[in-house]
C-alpha cells in the first residue's frame, strides 16, 4: 500500500468504526424497549419521511440550478470614477 492512501484508508476506518458502534446501540436500545406505535404514529413517521425526502431534493435541486445558471458567481467590484463628472 503506498504512504499517500493512508489518511483515507484511516478516515475510512474510523468512520466504519462509528457506523457500527451507533448501530450497536441502536439495535441494542430497540431490543430494550417495549412501546407500541399506533396508526397514527406511523402515518406521522412516513409523512416525515416523504416530505423530509422532497424537501432535500428540491433545495438539492435549486442547489445544481443556481450552480448551472451562474448565480454562484463572484460578484464584480464596481468602482466609480470620482474624475469624472456627473458622478457621485
């Protein structure tokens, strides 16, 4: 392996570490727990869910639109000629 892949190779690992730690403890706590969710509740949590997902596709969206169209752009500097006259 050469030198210039271990910082990702380590960036890598530790993320994988979390990942499975949180999911531990996840499981863990769900297998814990005796609550009961009723109809209403999952119609709460799917609707969260759906609009959650359009809400980040749509500003995703507007992110690549505005991107694309330039408006990401540096603004110019206006700079005026105080010599000249008719000018403030």
């Amino acid at each position: 392996m050469r030198r210039t892949n271990l910082p990702a190779v380590v960036a890598i690992t530790v993320l994988l570490a979390l990942l499975a730690m949180a999911s531990t403890f996840m499981v863990s706590a769900w297998q814990r727990t005796d609550a009961q969710m009723s109809i209403h509740g999952w119609i709460a949590l799917g609707l969260g869910v759906f609009f959650s997902i359009v809400i980040g596709c749509g500003l995703m969206a507007l992110m690549f639109y505005s991107s694309r169209r330039g408006y990401d752009e540096a603004t110019k500097q206006i700079v005026h000629d105080k010599s000249r006259p008719g000018r403030d």
